[in-house]
C-alpha cells in the first residue's frame, strides 16, 4: 500500500488544486481553490466553456464586468468539483475584503447564492476568508446563517484561537510558509520535519482543539514537501498539491507516526479573545504578521491577474462575430 492510501486511512484528503483533470486522478475527499489555482486553471483551453459563461453572465449583471466574471468562474468551477468530490469545496472571498467585515459577508452570501442557483447546496461549499480579525468576525456572522466558512492564512496561535471561538466550521494553518519565513531568517535550508516550525504550530493548534473538545476542523496546508505531511498524519484533514500526492502515491514506504494522541482534557477559556487581545497577539509575532500581509498581497495580485485576463477575453458569440466582420 502506498503512502497516499495510508495516509487516506488516517485524514481526509483534500486537493489543493483547481486543475479539475488532477481531481479526477487522485479521487480527494474535498477541494480547495483560491485566486492563485483559479488563474492557472484559467489559463488552460478545457476551461474556455466556464470562461464564456462567466462572461456572458456577468454581462447581465450591473457592476464590475470582471470582478464578476471572476466570481461566476468561482462557482462555475467548484460545482464542476463538486461533480468529483464527494465532500466539499472551498470558494474564496476576494482578498481586498480582506479587512471589511460587512462587504466580506455580502460577498460570501452572493457566492452561495450562485451556487444554490447552480443547484449546489450549500452545505457542500466552504466560504474561504482571510484570518483577519474582520474575516473571523464576518466568518463568525455566516455560520449563524448556515453558510460554513474555512478560514485560511492561519499562521498563529491567536489566529486559531480567536477561530474556534467564533465557531468556524474549518481552519487552514500553513505549514510551507511559516518554514519559509524560519529558513530565510536562520539561513538554515535543511530544517527536518521533527523541527519543523510550521508542523510545530499545527500540531499545538490541533492538541489546543481536541483537548477542548472545540468543533472546528483543522486542515493543515501549504506544504512544501512530503515530510511535513507525514509529521502531520492523522490531522482531521490535509489538503496536499498534486506534485506532493503524486510523490506519496509512489512511495510504497511506510508512513511515519504523525500526529500524537491528544492530551487530557482541558477547560475552554472563560473569556474570548477580544479584537484588542487579537491585535496584540498577532503584531507580537513577526512571522505571522509578514506573513498573513503577504499572503492577502499575493492573493490581490493573483486576483488582479485573474481579472485582467477575462478582460482580455471575447465570449464565443463576440469572436464569431468578429470573424464574420472581418471576412
């Protein structure tokens, strides 16, 4: 048995892709997208069809053309998933919301309305926000509503903790990147798995869970190599890119250990993490601060590139119309 059936064994497999021919393939329990995922997916000729569609209904609309299209192409592609998974599929807000409780939430209701017009459920869409203080606060007002929200750009402690008292259905903690950040510090490029700093965080955010009996699930992500998720086997879900559950599926080794048993029980804290609380926490830890402004900076870009790429496109109907002018 290979290290990715072994894995399968011990969390749920999520796809961190929105190539819907790599889906196929590796049969993930749920799947996950964001600007980045979109734009390379975009870029790819099986997706012309969702592109003149989007297009086409965002021509209908009153607004950004765009900004729009790019929404539409969203839900156009995670039903596509959905038709391949059968769990869940993550949609993102768009970043520049990123610190705008109010818009984030009308952004996320908008998303799930498409998806219900779709006929998609939406108890099988995951809304993805940005673990701002605003993004947990507007996360905190869409679960309320029935509509689950997977928090992502999760680099901290305060982060998770501010998640899980809000009641988030779901936490992405990056692992890849708070490696990153430590290398580039240390100098150092050959930091094992067992002192991994980014394995080490998931692992206290996951005890500080299962020992609090809190319900919201932790999906560890970013990862840059197939270490780091086997230190992290056994965490309720991992979403893994295809160049990664490639390397596992062909690897017939065994898996390491993974995650420990959680420890004893523990008390909730009597009282929540306030914003000031937050704030503080968060500016407290240089790594988490860097990277959660670079992570919404390079989702913004990836979203500005997204867009500008639909603006360069015609429809089908505009490019037929065009060859029969100018014939």
């Amino acid at each position: 048995m290979n290290k990715l059936e072994q894995l399968r064994q011990r969390s749920q497999v999520v796809a961190d892709t929105g190539d819907i021919e790599a889906i196929r393939r590796y049969r993930p329990h749920d799947a996950t997208t964001n600007p980045s995922l979109l734009y390379k997916a975009a870029q790819l000729p099986q997706y012309r069809g969702f592109i003149d569609d989007a297009l086409q209904w965002a021509d209908r609309q009153t607004g950004d053309r765009e900004r729009l299209a790019a929404m539409k192409l969203a839900v156009s592609v995670g039903r596509e998933i959905l038709n391949l998974v059968p769990g869940v599929v993550s949609t993102e807000v768009d970043a520049r919301l990123s610190f705008d409780t109010r818009a984030s939430i009308e952004y996320a209701r908008r998303l799930v309305a498409l998806y219900e017009q779709a006929g998609v459920e939406r108890e099988r869409v995951l809304i993805k926000l940005a673990s701002t203080w605003e993004g947990i606060a507007a996360a905190s007002v869409l679960e309320r509503e029935g509509i689950h929200c997977n928090l992502t750009l999760l680099f901290s402690f305060s982060q998770a903790v501010a998640c899980a008292e809000a009641g988030v259905t779901l936490i992405s903690p990056f692992v890849g990147r708070i490696l990153d950040w430590h290398k580039a510090r240390s100098g150092r490029d050959d930091i094992p798995a067992d002192e991994d700093p980014g394995v080490a965080s998931v692992r206290r955010i996951y005890d500080y869970y299962k020992s609090r009996d809190y319900p919201t699930v932790v999906m560890g992500a970013s990862f840059r190599n197939t270490g780091e998720i086997e230190a992290l086997a056994g965490c309720d879900r991992l979403t893994i890119s295809p160049q990664l559950l490639d390397e596992l599926e062909q690897d017939q080794g065994q898996l390491a250990a993974g995650l420990p048993a959680a420890t004893a029980r523990e008390p909730r804290p009597e009282q929540a993490l306030d914003e000031a609380a937050f704030r503080y926490q968060l500016n407290g830890d240089a790594m988490a601060t860097e990277k959660l402004a670079e992570g919404i900076r390079n989702f913004v870009h990836d979203q500005e590139q997204l867009e500008a790429m639909l603006a360069g496109k015609s429809t089908t109907g505009e490019r037929k119309e065009n060859a029969a002018t100018n014939s």
